[in-house]
C-alpha cells in the first residue's frame, strides 16, 4: 500500500460515507473519555442509552470521584464488564483530579497515564473531545478492515496504526477515524461484506 492509493480509499469512502462521525453521545471530555471506557467490548449504541441518565446526575469528574464504586457498578451494568470499568473509572476520575486539577488533558502522553486508557481509547478522546487527532484509533473494525484491504498484514492493533500512520497523512485523521468505523458497521462487516456494493472494492487486496 503506498500513500496514492490510500488517498484514493479514503476519498471514495468520504463520498460514500458523507456523514461520517462520532456516534457516541457526549457534552464533555470526561464524558467522552466515560463513555470510550464504557464502550470496550460494548455497542456505541448501547453507552449511548445508558449514559443520559448517568450524566444529568452525575456530569462532573468530581461526582464520579464521589460516587460510591457499587451505585457505579449498578449504573454502568448493561455495557458488561461492569465491575472492571467502574473500577477503571473511579481510578480515572481520581488520576484526573489529583494530576491534572480535574481536567481531562488534551495529549496522548498524559491521557496514557489515566488508568482505563490505552491508546485506542486516547485517539479517540484526542479525536473527539479535542479535534485534534493525534493517530488512528484501531478497534474491531478499523483492524478488520485494515487487514483486507491491505493497509496492514499485523493483527497487533499498535503495530497495525504503525502501518496506517505510514501512508496516511495526518489531515486524513479525523475521517479516517471515522470511516473504518462506519465502513465496518455498514458494508465490510465481520461476517458478510458486501463486497458486492463496496465503494472501493477496485480497489480492496480481498478482491484483487
Ligand atoms: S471489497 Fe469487500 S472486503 Fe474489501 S473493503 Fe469492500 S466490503 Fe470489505
């Protein structure tokens, strides 16, 4: 995969996908950087119904810092590894506060130094709190995807941003964040791709 060609893969994926964007549901970084740790092995869709009413009661780092680990654990249950997140997320709110005086900060360096946070999870806060993306967030899709297309042979999702980075230029960063999700979502799924519609089938390693 050179630069051309990936160039050329984002640009059909943007007109395919115009309306490309964040589908969690958020009014501030630490919401955000809530409901990317609810979101592990959990569907956007689903944070996006639990969160509302944890947020209008407890929208601050301090009230999650104040908030008892058990209400939070009963809070956060439906997105599954319920005990593990509350767990992450009280750590996180308290690293927040003493750290960095109870705000999220905006630079991959400390947002890796959050309990809860991998790299992952930091892109897309850098991404979506702070439009400032930093690098690409690898999930289940954008690894899926990556594989078959032919931007990356790793599964290793660090090594496989490494190969993204390479022949993605930074101003790409914001869609691309965007599109593997949504291509992943909607035509080159886990099981079934419908290669068939695909917008840049022409231009996939699985079809060449
Ligand atoms: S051609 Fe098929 S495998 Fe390749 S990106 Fe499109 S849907 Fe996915």
């Amino acid at each position: 995969m050179n630069t051309n060609k990936a160039i050329q893969i984002i640009e059909k994926l943007k007109n395919y996908y115009p309306d490309a964007t964040c589908s969690l549901d958020f009014e501030t970084p630490f919401q955000m950087l809530v409901a990317v740790v609810l979101s592990a092995q959990c569907t956007d869709e689903r944070v996006n119904k639990t969160t509302p009413s944890i947020f209008s009661k407890y929208p601050t780092v301090y009230d999650f810092d104040n908030m008892d680990l058990s209400t939070l654990e009963e809070l956060i249950h439906p997105c599954g590894f319920y005990k593990n997140k509350a767990k992450n997320l009280k750590a996180a709110a308290r690293t927040i506060i003493e750290k960095y005086n109870g705000e999220v900060p905006n630079t991959m360096e400390e947002l890796l130094q959050i309990p809860g946070v991998g790299r992952k999870s930091a892109n897309v806060i850098m991404l979506e709190a702070f439009h400032n993306p930093q690098g690409i967030a690898v999930d289940t899709h954008a690894k899926r995807i990556s594989n078959r297309i032919g931007f990356s042979n790793e599964s290793d999702p660090l090594k496989i941003e490494q190969d993204l980075l390479k022949v993605i230029p930074k101003e790409y960063y914001y869609d691309v964040n965007h599109l593997l999700v949504w291509h992943g979502r909607k035509v080159c799924t886990a099981r079934n791709p419908s290669c068939n519609i695909c917008p840049i089938k022409e231009l996939c390693k699985k079809n060449i």
